[in-house]
C-alpha cells in the first residue's frame, strides 16, 4: 500500500491557523476598543446614570383645575373617592399571572372577574377595548366606586391581595349642575401613554406616568393648564432598596381653572329643548317616507352676538363624561362606540357636517347683491323653474308673483335664487367657464367664513364644504374610476348618476348651481358656522372666533390671564345691505315662515330675527334648521332626519329664548325670571384657598306649551299651514 505523504497538506493548515489568530485578535482588539469606550470615554456617563438607579421618585399627582361655568358654578372639578388599583408588574410575578387574585378582588367589588381582567390588560393594536393605555409600570385602577368595607377588606386581608391598592384619591367629577351633561364641550381624561412621555420628555410640560390627559374637548385644549405639575420626592436606597436619605423634592403645583362663557343653566334648557324636539319629531308622521321621522341626531349651540363667545352647547345622542373616570368598562366602551349608539362622542356642533337648506339664504342673498342685483328689485316667485327637461320646484309649490329680495328671504322663494344662480352660472360661461369667471355666490360663501374651520378652541372641528369648480374638478379625479365602473346608462338611479359622472362629473352644471344657491347638493356646513353667521349680521358684520374659554385663573386667584374675543373676518357685505337682510330677517319671524313659532313675542322690546331651512338629502329624510338672533345672542338648531325646520326646531329655539329673556306664556318679560338676559361680563372670584362663591343652580323647569291661539300672528297663515313650511 501506497503511503501519501502529509507535506502537501501543510500550506493549508497553516492558512487555517494565521487566518485562525487574525480573527481571534480582531475580537481581543474589538473588545478591547468597547471596554475603553465604556470605561475611559463614556465612564462617567455611565457612572452617572449608574448612581441613578440608587434614587426612586415617590410621585405626588397635581389636583387638577376645575372647569367653571361664566358665573363660576364648577362644571368639571375632582372629588375624593376610594380608589382599588392593582400593580400589574407584581401580578405578572405570579404562576398564574394575577387571575387567581383578581377572581378573588372581582368577588369582593361586586364585580365580574372578567371585567376586572379587561382593565389590567395592556392596550395595542389587537386588543379591543376596555384596555389600559398607560404605563404597565403605574397602578391601574380597578373601580372608583369602593365602599368603605370594600377598602377595609382588602386592606385588611392584604397576604389575600398582593399588589392591589385600596387608597383615598382625588379623581375628576363632571358634576353636571342643574341636570346640564355638557359632555362634548368638556370631553374627558385618561392615562398618559409611553409614547406621549417620549414625545413630551424635552418640552416645557414633560408627563408622569401618573398623569392623567385630556383626549377631548376643553380637557384636551386646555390640557397644559388644568394638568399643573405632580409633585415628585426622591430618595437615596441602597442595593436592598432601603431609604438612605432624601436626595431632592418638588412641591406638586394645581392645575389652574378655566372659566367659560358656558352658563350651566343655559346649557341645560338647550339640552333638554334640543332632546324634546327630536322626541317630539319622531312622533311626526313623515310622508315622503310613510313612516315618523327618524330624529337620529341634533346640535344647538347659543352664541354671544357681538364676541362669538358660546353661552350653551349641546350635542344629540350624548353621554355621561363620568364613564370614563376610573377607566371605562367594556359595555360602556361599546355604547359610546357602537354605530348602534350613532356614536354620541361626536359633538355635532363642531363636527356635524349638513347641508345648510335656506337658512344658507342669506349668503345667496349677499352673492346676489354683490354681483350687481338690487335688493329692492323684484325678481319672479314663480311655483317652478325650468332647466331644459328638469323642472326645479319651489318649496310647496309656492307663487308668490314678483316680489324682492327680502320678500324671498320672508316666504323663502326657492325660485328666485334659483333664476339668479342661473343667470350667474350663464354669464361666467356655463359648462366652459371664462378665464376670470366671477362666480359670486362661490367666492361669497367663503368670505362668509365657509369650507374653512371658525378657530373655535375644541379640537376636530371640521371645515364644512363649498362645491366650487376646483372641488368638483378634484372630486371627481378622486372618483372617476369608481364612476365609470358602477356606472350604467340605463340602470337604476345610481347607477346613472354614476354613468353621468363619470363622463362629466367634472363640470359645473346648471342643476349644481340652482341647488347650491337654496343651501342643497354638495354643499356642508356645521351649526358652529351658522351660529357664527347669523351672530356677524346681528352685530353688524364682523365674523368672530367662537371661544368657550374666557379666563385661565391660577388655583389661588391671584393670576388671572383673560381670553379676549378674536376676529375672524368681515361680512362681504355693506351696512346698507346688512340692514336690509336685518330687516328681512325680522319679518321671517313676524309675518314670514317662522312667524307661526314667535306669536306673542315682545318684539318692539327684544326685536327677534329668524330663518328657516328644510334640507333635502338623498336617501334620507330632511334635515330641520332654525337660525335666528337677537342684538344679544345667536342661536342655531339642526336635526337630522328631523322634519322642517320651523316644524321641529322652531319649538325649542323659541323656548331656549323664553327661558334667556323670562318671557312668559302671555308674551311678557319678568326679568326676575329671565336667566340671562344679556351676556356674562364679569369673572367669578377666586379665594387664595382656591375656594369658589358660585352661586346655586336649580334644575330647568319648562313651561307648558302655549295655547294655539298664541301661536299665531295677525297676516299670518294658520298653523297648521306653516306645519309643511320651510
């Protein structure tokens, strides 16, 4: 047998072997390179943050400021309850991760273990409220309803309850003076997440993990003020975690208050009117559809004329702002949420979107002037208008013969802005518009203040619509492909409406501009914008920044920083037409459409201005508004599905004025009765105990509806005529 020499395998073992020791110098020499970063060039960094994690902070929570009422009432303040939390890091230390102690704890709250086991759960995309959003690392908690021998049993049988708390705390209190909710005016709190620690750690107010943050309304806006800042002590403990000594301490500083322009007494007669009229709608018989209106959801909101500031603000459905203290259960969770529900959390107000029917008129109105029509001319009311083969009708078939512009606001004449939109639409070029088309009754509605937000201090206030030829132009690049898709030449109504936008949905057509002009189509508003509206014609044209808050007051009174009314713009409008829409205005409640709604009103002592609007939506039933103002206030209602707007809001607008002025069922004021008859004006004090002189608020106590024959005014139509009107 053949031997085979071992030389020829020595050159590569020896390759093996220098690349062998390269490889273990490089790691010696990259090691050697990391412990001199960590030791020599970042030592003292490290020995720093080292130090540090032999100091713990005992964190002391801010008492949150309250939230008042113009007259100082707290709408949104704290109170002292027994609070159960459970440490999830200590329950996750055990076998079965807690459950067996939270079965327990459920039996003794009175409630379901699975509920309780839903509120320690941590919150991410998969998991479903109720859930906790907040640190894993903070007490969660439980319930904030304990009872006394709640408290006492868990604390007492502690070996039973490990890392479950039973502690006094103060929590937040939507007290809801005088039956008033308020809810989506002050919206509501809950735990700060990690991801708002990391994003707030290096701005002038950083967060705890113990904090509490507003997630809507004046809570969320004026969170920074109302928070304060937590006290936190820190101690020096050793490795066993033994206090050593006290390393440093920051005294927690009260959140401040904020004073509204809300008057809870206000806020809770348009609550309760808002709710009666939608209940009183759904008793109506609708017969366009062949059954009652549906009434599924409304806004009111009341506004200081001459600042924007807002008196009342309700929203319909609504809910109660406590739920969420202390954590929201499940069934709670699902009720706000739900489609079901018509998810209340949203305020209508500043975030229902509609279109506007004929209280949009007025904007109509100005557009007409501006482009060169005279107020005074006369302009014909005829039952109809035609279009080619389309036949556009004025409400109830109406002929009025000619009559002028203020006259068509009065008995609110579809057809003669239906003429004027189409003369415009005429002269700027029709479908193949001019280069520099003027298109007034577009360009006015945003001069109005339309299609953009009003600035009002609540969060995710929406701008509203106006359909102009860039929207329509971009509508339907956004919708073309659809269009063409679903679209059928000769199919259903859709189906050829899609076939006809598709082919030309870009185009400004004659029907877009007559249906614009009564406030109909595309077009969308919100009642914040309305309320604005009709607030700017009272005062004589000047568009305001709604506000709700007047004041941030420190907690002991002495730094008071106010919150001055901001302008927004000007009515396109001159004093000459101003004056003439006032006037009109007048007459819509004195001989016009509203009229039947103000019989028995003082209107040589509170002169009363008013527009009705109906507005038709496919594939629902109308929407009902009501705008109208005095030289103190504006107030708006909507309803959705909800009838005509003189029918089903007209009733509690009126009362809501009733209530403000003390007008009797005679039609006499007795301003002994009257709850505000003219705006708040000055601040509520506050003592240097932070304690608070508001004055008592007793529940709304309606009056009864006024007999028939108050409701009706001499030259005006019989009621039961006016029940079909506009």
């Amino acid at each position: 047998m053949t031997n085979i020499p071992e030389t020829g395998r020595t050159p590569r073992v020896q390759i093996r072997l220098v690349v062998l020791q390269i490889l273990v110098l490089s790691l010696l020499l990259t090691l050697g390179g990391r412990l001199w970063y960590l030791q020599v060039r970042n030592g003292d960094e490290y020995a720093k943050e080292a130090s540090g994690n032999h100091v713990q902070q005992v964190v002391t929570p801010a008492v949150r400021g309250s939230i008042l009422d113009a007259r100082g009432i707290p709408i949104a303040d704290n109170e002292t309850r027994l609070v159960v939390s459970a440490s999830r890091t200590e329950l996750m230390k055990m076998e079965d991760d807690g459950k067996g102690v939270l079965t327990k704890l459920a039996g003794v709250l009175g409630m379901k273990p699975q509920e309780v086991m839903e509120k320690v759960r941590l919150c991410d995309a998969k998991t479903p409220q109720p859930c906790w959003n907040g640190s894993p690392y903070q007490p969660i908690p439980i319930t904030d309803e304990a009872t006394p021998k709640q408290a006492l049993q868990i604390r007492e049988r502690g070996e039973d309850f490990p890392g479950i708390t039973a502690e006094p705390t103060a929590v937040r209190r939507y007290a809801g003076p005088g039956g008033s909710n308020t809810a989506q005016v002050l919206g509501y709190l809950s735990p700060v997440t990690d991801a708002e620690i990391e994003k707030a750690k290096d701005t002038s107010s950083p967060y705890l993990r113990s904090d509490q943050v507003g997630r809507s309304g004046l809570e969320r806006t004026y969170d920074k003020d109302l928070r304060g800042k937590a006290g936190v002590t820190r101690y020096e403990v050793d490795n066993l975690g033994r206090v050593i000594g006290r390393a440093k301490s920051d005294k927690a500083e009260p959140g401040a208050n904020v004073v509204t322009s809300i008057d809870a007494r206000v806020q809770s007669v348009a609550e309760y009117e808002l709710n009666e009229a939608m209940e009183a709608a759904r008793h109506e018989f609708d017969k366009n559809t062949g059954e009652n209106y549906k009434a599924d959801s409304g806004a009111v909101v009341v506004m200081e004329a001459k600042t924007g500031r807002v008196v009342a603000m309700a929203s319909n459905p609504a809910y109660d702002p406590n739920a969420w203290v202390g954590g929201i259960s499940g069934k709670d969770y699902a009720k706000l949420t739900g489609k079901k529900s018509n998810y209340p959390l949203l305020n209508r107000a500043t975030q229902g979107q509609a279109a506007p029917g004929s209280i949009f008129k007025v904007v109509s109105t100005t557009a007409a002037v501006n482009a060169g029509y005279p107020f005074d001319g006369k302009y014909p009311c005829t039952s109809s208008y035609s279009i080619g083969s389309q036949v556009f009708k004025n409400f109830e078939s109406e002929n009025y013969g000619p009559i002028s512009l203020g006259r068509a606001l009065e008995v609110s004449c579809d057809t003669v802005f239906y003429g004027l939109a189409h003369n415009e639409w005429k002269k700027d070029g029709g479908t193949k518009p001019k280069k520099n088309a003027h298109d007034w009754f577009f360009k006015t509605a945003k001069q109005f203040g339309l299609s953009k937000k009003t600035g009002i201090d609540l969060p995710s206030e929406v701008s509203g619509r106006i359909p102009d030829r860039k929207w329509k132009q971009d509508f339907w690049k956004a919708n073309k492909d659809s269009w063409c898709k679903a679209g059928k030449k000769d199919g259903d109504y859709i189906q050829r409406l899609s076939y006809e936008n598709c082919l030309e949905g870009n185009q400004m057509r004659a029907g877009d501009t007559v249906n614009y002009s009564i406030g109909q189509g595309d077009t969308l508003v919100t009642p914040i914008q309305m309320a604005s509206i009709y607030a700017a014609i009272s005062n004589g044209g000047t568009l305001h920044q709604p506000e709700i808050a007047k004041a941030v007051v420190s907690a002991d009174g002495k730094h008071v920083s106010e919150i001055a009314p901001k302008v927004n713009s000007k009515l396109p409008m001159n004093a000459k037409t101003r004056d003439q829409i006032d006037e009109a205005l007048a007459g819509v409640a004195t001989r016009g459409t509203a009229a039947w709604r103000f019989g028995g009103w003082p209107q040589d002592k509170i002169p009363m201005h008013a527009k009705t609007g109906t507005a038709e939506v496919y594939g629902k039933q109308t929407t009902s508004w009501f705008a109208t103002y005095t030289k103190d206030y504006s107030i708006v209602m909507t309803i959705s599905q909800g009838g005509t707007g003189s029918g089903a809001s007209g009733p509690a607008v009126r009362k809501i004025y009733d209530a403000l002025y003390g007008i009797d069922e005679n039609g006499k004021q007795n301003k002994k009765k009257a709850l505000l008859p003219q705006p708040e004006k000055n601040l509520p004090k506050i003592a240097p105990d932070g304690s608070i002189d508001a004055p008592k608020i007793e529940p709304y106590a309606p009056q009864k509806d006024e007999p028939p024959a108050q409701q009706e005014l001499a030259g005006a139509l019989p009621a039961s005529a006016y029940g079909r009107r506009d």
